[in-house]
C-alpha cells in the first residue's frame, strides 16, 4: 500500500518532557489520551544524597485555585527502589498549567525534598469538546460531541417540623446534593465501539471539557444508556445517558496503569528478557514504553 504524504503538512512533533530544575522529575504530555506520564529519577542530574534508599514517591498534582494538592491516582505511593519510579496520571485539568510535586521516603520512613514541574495537557477544541475517560482504564477514553448537556440540578436536603403555636417551622438544612443531570453524545467510526464500552461497562468515569466552558470536571455514575442510529447503519450514533456525580475515588495504593502498556504486552511482543534489555535502556523507559528515558 502506498504511503500518501502531504508535503505542505507541519511536520510531527514529539512533546517535549518537562523537567524540574533539580533534574529529578519529568512529565511528558501524552495528547492521544489527554494524560501526563511521570518519571523520577533521583539519581540525575546532582543525585540526591541516599537516591539508592528511596523506596517509595509520592506524587501530588496542583490545580489552579485548589488549596491543596491532590495525589495522583497511580503514585500515593508508589513503589521508587534505587530511587527510580514512574506514573500516569489522567486527571488532570484540561487546557491549564498544573504543578506536579514529588517526595520520595527512604528505607528508614524519613522523607526527602520535594521537585516540581509544570506541564499543561492542551484542550480539546470543538466539535468534540469533551473527554470521557474510565479511572479504572485510561485507554478507555474518548473526545466526543456532546449535543445535550442540559443544566445541572442539586437536590436542597432540608429537615423541618411543625412547632405548637409558631407559624415558622424548625429545619436544618445539609450540604446540597451531588448534581445530576443527563448526556447525549454523537459518536462515528471506531469511537462508537469507545463510547458503547464506556456508557455499558460498570465503573467511575470522570467527564472533562474546556476550562473557559465552566462547566467543571466531574466523575460520574453513567446510567440508562441508549443508542440510536442517526442516519445509516454504517452512519453515526447518537447515545444517552444519565448521569449522577459521585466523589472522586481513592487514590491510596492504587497500581500504576499506562494506556495500552502493561507486562502482558510486553510479554507479548518480547520473548525473551535479553530482547526487553536490548529495547529498553532504563527501567524508566521500560515502564512508559519509552516515554521517559
């Protein structure tokens, strides 16, 4: 088959890895799945003193107006020996610059100084506006036009009771609940088998789109999904659901999960661990399928 190139197209460029002054962590934007892969390496640039008893790192992400950090899912902690480890994190905020911090805690539980970086994962720009991304599964994800996203609804939970000879009541009111509201998504092509998985499979799901929209992220419970054919059946469909915001869950002891990486792939396309060695310098570049090096 022959390969067509357009001679006018701008030429493809590799992210180019952030990396903290220190020299410790890198974060390269991955823009096929709107995530960030993270590296640490306490033995570059000026190694720290005692690299060799790291054994775990923490990672925390910085979002703009938050008061505090919040751990990323696959490094609260993560397993760093010789002081070299690594992560994915696809939750971070869409089309704004975000702060990546690490701390790494030696062999006797004492911990050292922290690095950062900031790297911004760009936003997807219209028609299809928004990400739909599994936690569980981060190649589990789809950009998507979303054409009915009606306005959000938070359920008052207020208490009251009668009192004998007043006419105002007694209540309390609690905090409000967690919004609800309901989706509907145009898909075509390959997204459509993407989308069926993610509106059918159990699981949390977080929902992102352009920060200037102010419509914020949310991870959400899907239900009563639908589809429906739009024109042909080869054509594109249109699906809904709804959609019930739930809190963001644990990120505590969470394993480390890469989009289409894992050792089941690698057993699958290496045979032996001489012919990993060969493809992989480093056990960082292992890791992230040569991501970070």
């Amino acid at each position: 088959m022959p390969l067509i190139v357009d001679p006018l197209a701008p030429p493809v460029v590799p992210p180019t890895p952030a990396v903290s002054p220190d020299g410790w962590l890198t974060a390269v934007v991955d823009p096929v799945y709107a995530g960030v892969v993270l590296g640490v390496d306490y033995t570059a640039g000026t190694p720290l003193a005692g690299a060799a008893d790291v054994r775990k790192i923490r990672i925390t992400r910085l979002d703009p107006g938050a008061a505090g950090g919040a751990p990323v899912r696959s490094a609260d902690s993560a397993w760093a020996v010789g002081g070299v480890g690594v992560a994915y994190d696809h939750e971070a905020p869409l089309g704004v610059a975000v702060a990546f911090s690490v701390t790494p805690t030696f062999a006797d539980g004492s911990t050292g100084p922290a690095s950062s970086v900031s790297v911004t994962v760009p936003a997807p720009t219209a028609p299809a506006d928004v990400w739909i991304k599994s936690i569980d599964t981060p190649d589990l994800a789809a950009r998507v036009t979303v054409t009915a996203w009606p306005s959000l609804a938070w359920a008052a939970r207020i208490d009251q009771a009668d009192i004998a000879g007043s006419a105002f009541p007694v209540t309390s009111q609690d905090v409000y609940s967690a919004a609800a509201s309901d989706i509907t998504i145009d898909a075509d092509g390959p997204a459509i088998e993407v989308i069926r998985r993610l509106l059918t499979t159990p699981g949390v799901r977080l929902i992102q789109t352009v920060a200037g929209y102010h419509r914020p992220d949310m991870y959400v419970l899907l239900s009563d999904p639908a589809e429906g054919i739009d024109t042909t059946p080869d054509g594109a469909r249109t699906f809904t659901a709804g959609v019930v915001q739930v809190a963001r869950p644990s990120t505590a002891g969470q394993p480390l999960r890469m989009p289409g990486w894992s050792f089941d792939v690698v057993a699958g396309q290496y045979a032996t661990f001489d012919a990993v060695a060969a493809a992989f310098s480093t056990f960082a570049a292992l890791a992230t399928n040569g991501a970070v090096s």
